[in-house]
C-alpha cells in the first residue's frame, strides 16, 4: 500500500492548477457559457498543445504521458475546482477508456488525435425508458453487409455539440433490457442520418438528443468488449466524476466559509455563532469522505469487476449523499445571495447537483452494492 | 499509489495469522464466545502474549520497544486481529501514557515505566474527568501543592475506566491557581496504591463496572513523578488526546462488526426469508458499509500524512466523530438484528454460574453493548467538543 503522488503526479496538478487559476475565474467563465458554442474552444486546445496534459492517462507508445485513472482523478478534481465546462470526462476518460480497449488500428488513429486536442468524443449511452441500466438499451445496429445501420433515440449526451466522434452504445440483438446483444460503436459525428436536438444543461454544458435514423456505419466502427467494457468504462467515468466532486466540494466549503467570516449579522461575523460552526464542521467532515471516497475507487478500479461495481458504488453512493449536504448547506449559509446567479457558489451547487445522480443515484448505487454483497 | 500488497507484506499477513491462531489464549476465546464479562487477567492475558513476542506496542518508536512496522503492516495488523475477534488492548498505557512519557518524559521515567507498560506489569488509569468538567476539560480543580520534594494532590476525578484494576494513573492536576485555564495544569503519574486514594465503582447502563470515581485527599506524589514541565501539563494532555483519538476511528472493529451484523441478519428469520433480504435493513446495512469505507480511507490519507511527518493533527476529530458514530450504529442495528431476545436481562456469568442465558447466543450482548456505547460520542471529548475544535483549529472560526 502506498498512499503518495509521484512528482510527476504533483505537477500535472500544480501545472493544471495554475493554468486555471490564470484562465477560468468566474466572470471569464460567464462569458464562455454566453459564446455562441458554449465554451471557449481555445482553452481545450491550450490544454493540449501549451500545456500538452490531455495525455496524462495514455500509454507513452501513443504519446501519452503514461498515466491512467489516478492522472484522470487529479484532472477532473482540478477542473471541477473551477467548474470547467470541458469535454475532458468525455473525451479523455470514456473516449479514451474505449480507445485503450478499441482494436489497434482505431486505437492508433483516435488517441493522438484525443491528445492534439483535435478529438472530442461524446459518450451517447443513456435512453429516455432506461434510467441508470447500461442494457436498458432499444437502440439497434443492425448488420447490414460489412458494417450496420443505426436506429434509435439517445437521451442527454453532453458535449455533443462540440463532438468530432460519438461513442454510442447500441444492440446488436437480444430484448431491451437483456446483458447480450448490447455492444459499443465509434462513430464519425457528421454522419447522415444523425440528427441532433442541442441545447444547454443546468450546470453549463451543451447537450443534445440525438436521433440515428438509418444511419449506415462500417463494421470497423465496432469495438468488441460488450456490455462488460460499457459498464468498465461507466465505473471509470464514475469515480472520475467523484473527482470532480472531490474539487467542487473543497470550493463550496472554501467559499462558505469566507463568506461567514466575512458576512455580519447582529453585530457579529456569523462565522461566531456555534451553530454555523458546526454546520462547517459537518460540511469540512463530509467533503473530506468525498476526497477519501475518490480515492477508494479510483484504487480499486483494477479489481475483478465484481469487486470493482461494489467499490465503485459505494463511492458514488457517498459522493452523491455528500455533495448534497455540502451544497445544500453552503447556499442556506449564504442567504438570499446564495439563490442568485451573482455568486459563483450557486454555479458549484448546480453542477454538484447534476453529479449526485450523475451515472446513478445513491439509490441506485447502494441498490448495485446489495446486489453484488448482500445476498441472502 | 496503490492497495496492493507486496511479497513481504504478504508473508508478514501469513506470519500474523499463524501467530494469532497459534497463540491466541484459548480460555479468553471461549469467555468471548460465551458474552462473559472480561477479568483483569483476561485482558492482560492477550497483552502478555503479544508482549513476549515483542509486538504489543506498534506504533511506538523502536528505541522505545516498538516493531518498527511500515504503514502497511500496521494495517494488516489491525485488521487481522480484527479479523480474528481478539480483544482489544487496554488503550491507558500502551496508547495515552506511554506516547507522553516517551515524547515529554525524563530518561529516569522512560526507563521506570516504559517497560512495564509493555510487559504489562503496570495497569494505567486516566485521571482526567472531574465531576464538574467534562467537555471543558481545562476547568478541573483537582489541586497539587508543593510541599518539598512532594505534592499534595486533593480532589476528585470522574468516569475513570478500569480504575478497579490500577497500578498506577496519569492524572491532570492545578498546580497554579491564578494562571489562566490551561496554563496552571500539571501532569502527574501516581501509584494507586497511595494513601488516600479511593476508587468508588460506577454502574452503567449495560451494567458493566467499567468506570470509577477516584477520590484523591493528602495523596502525596514525589515531584519527580511529574511529566514535563510544572504548569505545562495541558502540552501533554493535548497530545494525548489527539492520539487518542485516532485509535478511536476503530475501523477494523467495525468492519469485523459488520460482518458479525451480516451473519445475524442471515440467521434471524423475516417471514419465510432471512432478514438480510428485508429491502429496508439490507439498506442500512449498505449505508453502514459505505460510510465505514469512507472512514477507512480517511484514515488511510489521514495516516499517510502521518507517515509523511505530519502528527495526528485535529483532522483526527473527524476520525473520532464519524468512528463512534458507526459504532454507534452497529450496536442499534445488532440490536434491531436480533429482536425479541434483546429484551432478556442477562447478568453475565459470575462465580459458580454456569446457567444458560435466554435466546441465541449472538442475542444477550445486543442491548447492553448498545446501551455502553453510547459512550463514544461522548468519551474522548464528546461530538461537539469535536466540531468545536474542527471548527477552530481547522477552519479558523
């Protein structure tokens, strides 16, 4: 057991840290959210050629930096420290997660492209009918000759907007909800027959429903792995979430706490009063179980898979149930104020919010790790 | 970073099992099988096994008797002797008083009384509670006057634990009245066998004679037993705590409480299926699960700071808020767990007493563990003295 960074580690956070302390404070921010496309496309690619870090968790025969989901954890704390809106789950951790996994010839076209920042893949597996089941799927890919045709309707995908690829998860055979038949595709996002519904999500992003009519798509788009590989790549995405939750909690407290030792109220600093002491006490104590739980199942994403789901959904379920507490009690300890768009802290909070049922609830995910440990 | 184990971490985990299954006192095993209450000899029976083989103390420093164990094999102790149901070590000695006079002791009171803390010669008690001062620890009255080479210690000490059964006690005394708080404390070992000193039993809720009142009148105590400077005392004290409350966290008994929670529910029938089926206890079985773990890692950070030469700082309050909440909550659901058969009072086995107690064997400690372990978010600086010190000395409130 070892619980240290590398150095290497320690810079890519401080190098990551800087860049985003100089490029996405909160007014720029603002401003990005109101460009045309949602997002200000320059710092993606700054990210990548300035700062050449959107290789971290590649092998280095790819032109990575050799890292993996501890490099993905420390990115995505990072940039949830700021709410970015980057594609960088999307892309790096699912898309790229696939593309490790993806036969060698897309592996060695897309990855590079991923790293130049010249990629951005957006992860369409969610469907209106199937709430957190990965093979609640009615989406088909039917054979036709050497490739398939794509049909079926895709719900929320973020950063389709931006997207050069779609990773789509679609079945080959079997009924809706069956394990079999449900298989994973990369796809060029221009494609005919694509047709897209974008508009933009409560915590910033761009998202889009996305309807395949008939869309023919070559064989070589198929990467083998199975609903297996789809629900790896979910639990990577999950604890990388619970990472950027790690990053947005230690901002909530932070900012809530500055604002009480500032705010006075009876004549006082409302940081005096015991209550209020406690309450940031409890919100210090869950948002260090979140970092803590980031880490578990970050550690124990090389685990057999059934050991891997229960430790991953122990971590969600106590990201989801932390981050709500501290983001429901930094906006009541701010007031009024808290519920306006004028301070960054209620921005933390809509984005805190869609992560707690990000990838599943805490419903969910204690309902997967009673299945997986809890028999009778 | 990692959870993987080495080779030698490894072989280390093997060694310890074949050790505790080799060694483990088979008459403690069967008391502890039984729901018996625990003598002063059961209790040090353990102790003197592990003492014999040199790791009764792990995390002290070599030079003082410690195993020089990694991070990782204090891990994999813990929790294989979790694992195996030992009993846990009274704490007095080898956890409180032992840190202090190793990190603030003269060389003539390491050499005096570390090695019988290991061998377990010497029971320790702590003198620190007083009747009127619980959370504020700092308000006690207990005196010591100067009187030549002695002090003359008079007053009252409260909720000490296993008293019944010591050799000797660390205790926090005034020895300036007129100073500030915290500035006039002392801390004095005193032999318990002094004249004037008289422990009175406590009975708690479970029962259990675990806590005393210790009375203190005329009770001489040369000044070299004091550790530490005169008036400096609350420097020791608030090491001590902090020690104390990381070994509080006590995530590898909770995890073997888990288990033992899990095993009932599989037993206990709901319907025509076991109660571990029940959606809404299964539940709450997951949600203890899953804020265990959360303590585990927490700890784990909060040790590999440690390691990295940071103390246990009060970071370790969020350790013991969230570690005795579990217990806590293991105890409620143990007891929820067996049903009917928490209600039979079972008095424990006493001399010449071999009557079988009412119910399932894993039933007749359920209502008076629960009701003992309301303790622990009140011992050891109650839950809101924790969030009160989180909030000042963490967060600058």
């Amino acid at each position: 057991m070892d619980f240290s960074y590398t150095e290497t580690q320690g810079m890519l956070r401080d190098t990551l840290a800087r860049f985003l302390a100089d490029t996405y404070d909160f007014e720029t921010r603002k401003k990005m959210l109101l460009r045309p496309e949602g997002r200000d496309p320059g710092i993606w690619k700054a990210l990548a050629t300035e700062l050449g870090i959107l290789g971290a968790p590649f092998a280095e025969e790819h032109g990575g930096l050799g890292g993996g989901a501890l490099e993905n954890m420390i990115m995505m704390e990072e940039l949830g420290k700021v709410i970015a809106i980057e594609p960088y789950l999307q892309t790096v951790v699912i898309g790229g997660g696939a593309m490790k996994r993806a036969p060698a010839a897309m592996a060695d076209a897309v990855i590079p492209e991923i790293i130049a920042g010249n990629a951005v893949l957006a992860f369409a597996y969610a469907e209106p009918q199937g709430r957190y089941d990965l093979a609640n799927i009615r989406t088909t890919a039917k054979a036709d000759g050497a490739g398939y045709v794509l049909s079926g309707h895709k719900a929320v995908v973020y950063a389709t907007p931006w997207a050069t690829h779609l990773l789509v998860t679609a079945r080959t055979g079997g009924s809706t909800r069956e394990r079999a038949g449900v298989e994973l595709f990369l796809i060029d996002a221009t494609l005919p027959g694509i047709v897209r519904r974008d508009y933009p999500t409560v915590d910033g992003f761009q998202a889009s429903e996305i309807y395949f009519e008939n869309v023919a798509i070559p064989g070589d788009a198929h990467i083998p792995g199975g609903i297996d590989l789809i629900e790896l790549l979910v639990d990577e995405a999950t604890v990388a979430v619970c990472g950027e939750a790690c990053g947005i909690s230690r901002k909530l407290h932070e900012g809530t706490l500055d604002y009480i030792k500032q705010r006075k109220q009876f004549g006082q600093p409302i940081g005096k009063f015991q209550v209020l002491q406690h309450r940031m006490a409890d919100m210090f104590v869950e948002a260090e179980q979140i970092a803590s739980m980031a880490l578990m199942g970050t550690l124990k994403l090389d685990l057999p898979a059934a050991e891997r789901k229960a430790a991953v959904s122990l971590a969600k379920a106590k990201v989801s149930r932390s981050i709500n507490f501290v983001g429901q009690n930094a906006i009541q300890t701010h007031g009024g104020i808290g519920i306006t768009v004028e301070l960054a802290i209620g921005h933390y909070f809509k984005r805190a919010t869609m992560i707690e049922n990000q990838f599943g609830s805490a419903d969910f995910h204690l309902g997967r790790f009673e299945d997986l440990t809890l028999a009778d | 970073m990692h959870l993987d184990f080495s080779p030698e971490d490894l072989a280390f985990q093997q060694e310890v099992r074949a050790f505790i299954a080799e060694n483990y006192p088979a008459e403690l095993r069967g008391k502890q099988d039984e729901g018996d209450e625990l003598s002063k000899e059961d209790f040090l029976a353990w102790h003197k096994v592990l003492a014999k083989k040199g790791w009764v103390a792990p995390a002290w420093p070599v030079e003082y008797g410690g195993t020089g164990w990694t991070a990782t094999q204090k891990y994999i102790w813990s929790e294989e002797t979790a694992r195996a149901d030992c009993i846990r070590l009274m704490p007095f000695g080898l956890s409180m008083v032992g840190p202090v006079i190793y990190t603030f002791g003269t060389p003539e009171q390491k050499a005096k009384f570390l090695p019988r803390i290991l061998s377990g010669e010497d029971w320790w008690c702590q003198g620190y509670s007083e009747p009127g001062s619980g959370s504020d620890l700092a308000s006690l009255r207990t005196k010591a006057v100067r009187d030549g080479d002695h002090y003359i210690v008079n007053g009252q000490k409260t909720w000490t634990t296993m008293a019944q059964h010591a050799d000797w006690g660390f205790f926090l005394v005034r020895t300036d009245p007129d100073a500030k708080q915290q500035e006039g404390i002392s801390f004095l070992l005193i032999d318990m066998k002094t004249p004037g000193i008289e422990v009175r039993p406590i009975i708690t809720l479970g029962g259990e004679h675990e806590v005393n009142e210790v009375w203190l009148e005329d009770v001489r105590v040369p000044v070299e037993q004091r550790v530490y400077e005169e008036n400096k005392g609350w420097t020791c004290a608030k090491f001590l705590l902090a020690h104390e409350r990381t070994g509080i966290a006590g995530v590898a008994a909770s995890k073997r409480g888990v288990e033992k929670v899990k095993s009932i529910a599989r037993t206990e029938m709901d319907g025509d299926k076991p109660l571990i089926a029940n959606a809404f206890f299964k539940r709450k079985i997951a949600e203890l699960e899953m804020d265990l773990t959360a303590l585990e890692f927490t700890e784990l950070r909060s040790l590999a700071g440690e390691s990295a030469g940071k103390g246990p700082g009060p970071e370790s309050s969020l350790l013991k808020i969230k570690g005795s909440e579990i217990q806590q909550r293991l105890t409620e659901l143990t007891l929820e767990a067996v049903g009917h058969y928490g209600a039979p009072y079972f008095r424990g086995f006493g001399e010449g007493d071999n009557e079988h107690p009412i119910g399932p064997d894993y039933a007749h400690r359920a209502a008076p563990t629960y009701f003992n372990t309301r303790k622990t978010t009140i011992y050891g600086g109650s839950n809101e003295i924790q969030r009160n010190i989180i909030a000042k000395m963490v967060l600058g409130l």
